[in-house]
C-alpha cells in the first residue's frame, strides 16, 4: 500500500530526533524505521554527568598540608610537638641494625612508654626561672633552649650562677646548614652579624660571675671566613674582662679551612670542642653534606697541632644506627690525633621532621663504651642516655683538671691527678658515668 506524504514527513521526523537523541555526528545515519515509533522523553534518555571521584592519596595529601621546601630552608615553618607514639617511634622493628636508618620501607615499631632512664625533670626550678630571666634580659642565646636539650632542668637548675651552666650561642639563632637531627632554625641567608655581641656578651659574662663558659654557634657559611673572627674576638674580650673564667669553644668545621680553626684556638681559650656526632659510615644520612667525617677529624687535629696544651674534645650520638665496630674505629681514630675528651649520649628525635631513633641504647651500654674509651687513655669520658656535649658534670671535672693543672703555670696533667679528681666527683648524676684515663 502506497505512504501517503504526511506518514512520510512523520517517519523522516522520526529519523531526526533518534539521531539527535543518541548524539551521533551527522555523517553517521540510523537506520530508519518503515512505521512511526512513540517519541522517546528527552528527559529520561539523558543521564546526569557522574562526577569523578580522585583516588585517595593520603601521602600526598599530608604532604600538601605540610610546610614546603622555602619554609624549611628559611625557618619559616612551626615545628608541631611530636605525639609520645612519635617520639618513640624505631625506623627499624625491633631496632634492627642490618641498614641505614634512610634505606629501605619497614614497618613501624608500637611503643608504649619512654624507657625509665630517658625521664627527665620539669624545669621549674627557681635556678632555672633566673637564669631564663637573665638570658633574656641581656639578649642571648643558648643552645639549651634552641636544641631542646633535656638536661635544660639539671644545668640551669644550680643553687647559684656559679653552679649553673649554659650554653651561650653566637652569631644568632639561626643555621646555613640542615643537618637530620638537629633543631636549631635553617636558612640559606641569616641575619647579618651583631658587631656589638662580642662586647655584650662578655660585658654580660663578667657581671655574672660563672667560672665556666661554653661557647658555641650556629654555622654561618654565608659569611668568608665562616665566623671565625667574630668567634675569637668573643673569646680575647671575655678574657680581658675576666681573666678567671674558663672558655670552652664547640665550633663548627669552618668549611674546612683550617686557618680559621688555627685563628679560634689561638685566641685565648682553654678546651676546643668540635662535634663528630657519629661514625663515618653514618655521617652522610645525618650530618648536612657540608659536614664530613674526615673534615671534623681534620679540625680537632688541627686545634692541637695549633695549640698543643689545648684540651680537644668531641661528642657521639648513639641509637642512630651504628655498629660497635664501627665505634671502636671512631675512637681510635679520636685517640690517634690526640682528642682528650668524649662524651656519648642518646640521639633524641626533636621533631617530626627529623630523623627517627634506630635503637634506645641501656645505661648498660653506656657503662661499656665509657669504659672503651677509658682504656684507651681519654683524659676523661662522660658518657650516658642523657650525656651532651656540654653537660654539666663534663664541665666540672674539666675545670678541676685545668685549674689543678695549671696550679704552677703551664698546664699539666697526669694520669693520678686526673684520677684524683674523677674519685672525688663520684656524684655527679646517676645518668653519667665518669672515667679519667691516661692524658
């Protein structure tokens, strides 16, 4: 039977809609139905879009949410306290020691408490509320504070100044370097130096009346000669203005340039510090890349060979992973060029942006590497959880040993002197184990 034209005209519209409908281009046709069809709902043929849900990334996402790169090369960024479970949390299960504390994914360790020998005490002592008074008052800075040492309650906590210690820092608050442990603020560009702070700060000492001053400083490779100068001109007014006091300098590596070393050990002090931190083969993953092992070795040599009644003395951190081979090297390496004095202590992880704790070392431990290092003739060891590098008790006996050494002048010491002195400083701490061996 013939179509008449108006079928025709409804099957051809027919055609155009279920083309439109189904979205294909014009060059791709549908087959055509003979008969007209119910017109589908325009409404029911569309879907809503289906939004698309992102993977979840939650690395990623904390990442975003943390301080960037410039925050942390210039300070900017606010160091959040660490939870107890991240503060004791091991890079290794079990605390393992078959690799390097940056190498490798393992699983975390669950803890529970601080072990009982790494507690310390709350500072709240009026000892240490005066001396935080009297710091800020003449406008200096300490290590104590900056590298939230946990002996800051014992060392600032003394019946008097005089029995009291800090640790006073020079040329600011503020590092060039970023080494993995440390918590002192980094930034490419500090503040330009005080020319006044070696002035104040000697002004400051005399009026206080401490018998013995630790001197210490951020590293400032921004600066030619890495601060020497500002370092030794601290040291020659601090002497001009009280003879009595007796310096100690915990320097940085200068770079390097042993002139500059030379410059600080000639200028008038009594004990050159420079921290190792940790064995060699660990010195990459902890230290900043500026800080090597054989450079740091270089510098206590060198302090020495410049000054040969100088006191040389040097620090180790334990727990990051090192073996005990490799700490026996250590210090016969210290001992072949002549360092006096070593102090070990338990590596603290400050905060979450620094490196994790590989082992709680025992006092027992302890007890072992103090007495290594005694019979192989350090002048004297401290050595404990809660040990640094300039605690107080190291302090003391070093200025027994150097004002009973220099009763007549020139400084000597021998092996009963210094015997002597250790017997009668017994009590210096229960977290420290003190041993003199020979000069």
């Amino acid at each position: 039977m013939p179509v008449s034209s108006s079928s025709t005209a409804a099957i051809l519209r027919t055609c155009l809609r279920q083309q439109s409908l189904h979205l294909r281009p014009p060059h791709l046709s549908l087959r055509c139905l003979a008969t007209a069809t119910p017109e589908p709902s325009v409404a029911s043929s569309r879907k809503p879009p289906v939004p698309q849900v992102r993977r979840p990334t939650s690395f990623t996402d904390k990442l975003n949410k943390g301080p960037s790169f410039a925050d942390f090369v210039s300070g900017g960024a606010k160091d959040e306290p660490l939870s107890l479970s991240e503060s004791l949390e091991l890079a290794f299960e079990g605390g393992g020691k078959e690799e390097y504390p940056v190498t490798g994914r393992v699983k975390k360790r669950e803890h529970v408490r601080l072990p009982d020998w790494l507690k310390t005490e709350i500072p709240v002592s009026a000892g240490y509320n005066r001396i935080k008074d009297d710091l800020r008052g003449l406008g200096l800075h300490t290590v104590c504070e900056e590298a939230r040492c946990p002996n800051i309650s014992t060392c600032w906590g003394g019946s008097s100044k005089s029995t009291a210690t800090a640790t006073i820092m020079l040329m600011g608050d503020t590092c060039t370097r970023g080494c993995r442990f440390c918590s002192v603020k980094t930034s490419r560009r500090p503040p330009p130096l005080d020319p006044l702070e070696p002035e104040n700060t000697a002004e400051a000492l005399r009026r206080w009346g401490l018998g013995y001053v630790v001197l210490t400083s951020v590293d400032r490779d921004d600066l030619p000669d890495g601060g020497a100068a500002h370092f030794a001109k601290t040291i020659s007014l601090i002497k001009q203005k009280a003879p009595g006091i007796l310096l100690e300098a915990l320097t940085g590596d200068f770079a390097g340039d042993l002139a500059m070393v030379e410059q600080v050990a000639k200028s008038g002090l009594d004990v050159y510090a420079h921290n190792m931190e940790t064995v060699e083969d660990l010195t990459p993953f902890v230290r900043d890349p500026r800080a090597t092992f054989r450079q740091s070795l270089a510098v206590l040599a060198h302090a020495k060979k410049s000054k040969p009644t100088l006191i040389t003395k040097t620090s180790l951190m334990l727990g990051l992973g090192e073996a005990p081979l490799q700490i026996e090297a250590t210090l016969q390496e210290l001992r072949h060029i002549g360092v006096d004095v070593v102090t070990f202590g338990q590596y603290m992880r400050p905060t979450k942006r620094h490196m994790k704790v590989v082992e709680y070392v025992t006092p027992e431990k302890f007890d072992e590497w103090g007495q290594m290092a005694r019979d192989m003739g350090f002048l004297y060891v401290a050595s404990g959880p809660l040990v640094r590098s300039s605690y107080k008790a190291g302090e003391a006996f070093i200025e027994n040993v150097l004002r009973g050494g220099r009763e007549g002048g020139d400084l000597r010491i021998d092996r009963e002197s210094v015997a002597r002195l250790a017997a009668g400083m017994g009590g210096v701490g229960k977290e420290t184990t003190i041993v003199a061996g020979e000069a």
